[in-house]
C-alpha cells in the first residue's frame, strides 16, 4: 500500500502540529526539548504511514500494541532505522514474540512476564552471536487508577517487589515507569496521576540504586499535562495519524 500524495501531506501536517504542541508543552515546564521523546502510535496505521512519517518528516519513534501487526510492520520497513516501542499488554506466553525485537517494553505487568522475557534474552544469546550481551529495555505498567479492567501493577508493595526482581535480572534493564490514567480524566484532570507516577518513581531510584529515567505517560488529550509532570515518552496516536479503524 502507498498513500497518495495528499494523504503524506495531511499526515506530516498533523505530525508537525503535534511537535509544535510538545515543544510549547516542554517550553512552559522549562525543560529541555531533548528531554521528551514523541512515540508516535501506529496501531491499526498501514506501514505506508509510518514510512511516510520516517522518510518525510525524520521520525523514528513508533509504538505498537499487537503483537503480529506490529511483526508484519517491522519486516515490512526493516530498511529504516526505526526505534520500535511496544505498548500493549504482553501475555507471558507470548514473551518470545516481543523479547530482543523492541528497543522498549513499556508494559511489564509481573514478575512472571518478567521472568520469562529474561528467559528468552538469554536463550538468544545462547542461540544468536548477535544478541551475546543483549539487554531488554523495559518499563514496570502500573495500573495507576486501580481500574480492574486495565493491566498493571497496583502503586503499593506490587511494584516495589516487581522492581526488585526485574532489577536482579542480567538481561533486562529497567528504565522507568508507564501509566495510563483513567480515560474519564481528560486535560488537569489527569495530572494528579501523572504526578503521582513521577514520586513512585523518584521512590523507587534510591531502593534499586541506579536513575530511572524514562516515564510514559501523556497521550493526544493530555500530554501537555504530563510534560508538566515529568513525561520523557509521550505516545500520540489519534492526533497523528488520524481516527483508527481497527480491524
């Protein structure tokens, strides 16, 4: 599939608007523009698009949330230098699927997930010259609503347990903490809860002993707000690429 020539255009318009919003966003927090990385969320988008995003405007931050789209996607453009992040629920049986593909994992949900995406990394190495030393950049997901629909750690003694095993495992990295807050908390609604991950996280640093230094958190209707508390990855999906139609 190749999207017209109309159609690139529209795409980079949003994009760019999109960049313009984040660096006011980063401007008004007084932080600095390398600080925040935009993901920009391609699920249920023809890999067209994220061509079209990578070759046109330089962007190279993508996030998927299924598993075998998210497959067919990087086969499909493994030309480009793409920075692949994925951001849906993971089942442990699945970990093979996801574990050495994705430069992040931003939801680590248990320590058996945990445990069996070390279990992979280690047999790549085992298997593969190519992965002898390879690490697994992941985030611990918290369900920071308590919502018992949503996947995640609760924000007590659940998170500080799966952040002490992930950081006694040699194959995978912990480098923060992703949220997603309720979906009825749009604009400041949401902040409480963006701030709360940031002091989780700033909790967490001294007790494993090392920076933690990413935060996913913000999407199309409220990134600015988190910006404002601490974001690093904001993943935008709508507001790029337009309404989904999933399939």
């Amino acid at each position: 599939m190749t999207l017209l020539e109309h159609e690139q255009k529209a795409l980079c318009d949003r994009l760019a608007s999109v960049r313009h919003r984040l660096d006011e966003a980063v401007r008004v927090a007084g932080r600095a523009h390398d600080e925040v990385t935009l993901v920009a969320v391609s699920k249920f988008h023809p890999a067209a698009a994220v061509e079209a995003l990578a070759r046109l405007a330089g962007h190279f931050a993508f996030g998927e949330s299924y598993m075998q789209e998210a497959l067919e996607k990087q086969q499909e453009l493994a030309t480009l230098d793409i920075a692949w992040h994925f951001i849906g629920h993971v089942q442990s049986r699945k970990a093979r699927d996801v574990a050495g593909r994705f430069a992040l994992i931003h939801t680590v949900d248990s320590e058996k997930l945990a445990r069996k995406l070390q279990g992979v990394m280690q047999a790549l190495a085992e298997a593969e010259q190519s992965f002898a030393g390879a690490v697994q950049d992941v985030l611990i997901q918290v369900n920071i609503g308590c919502e018992p629909q949503k996947s995640g750690v609760a924000a007590d003694d659940e998170l500080l347990q799966l952040a002490d095993s992930i950081a006694g495992m040699d194959s995978l990295r912990l480098k923060g903490l992703m949220c997603m807050p309720p979906l009825s908390c749009q604009g400041d609604e949401a902040k409480p809860y963006f701030a709360q991950l940031r002091q989780l996280k700033e909790q967490l640093e001294p007790r494993i002993g090392h920076a933690l230094p990413h935060l996913s958190m913000g999407m199309s209707h409220d990134f600015e707000q988190a910006v404002a508390e601490g974001a690093t990855l904001v993943r935008v999906g709508t507001d790029i690429f337009g309404e989904r139609a999933p399939r």
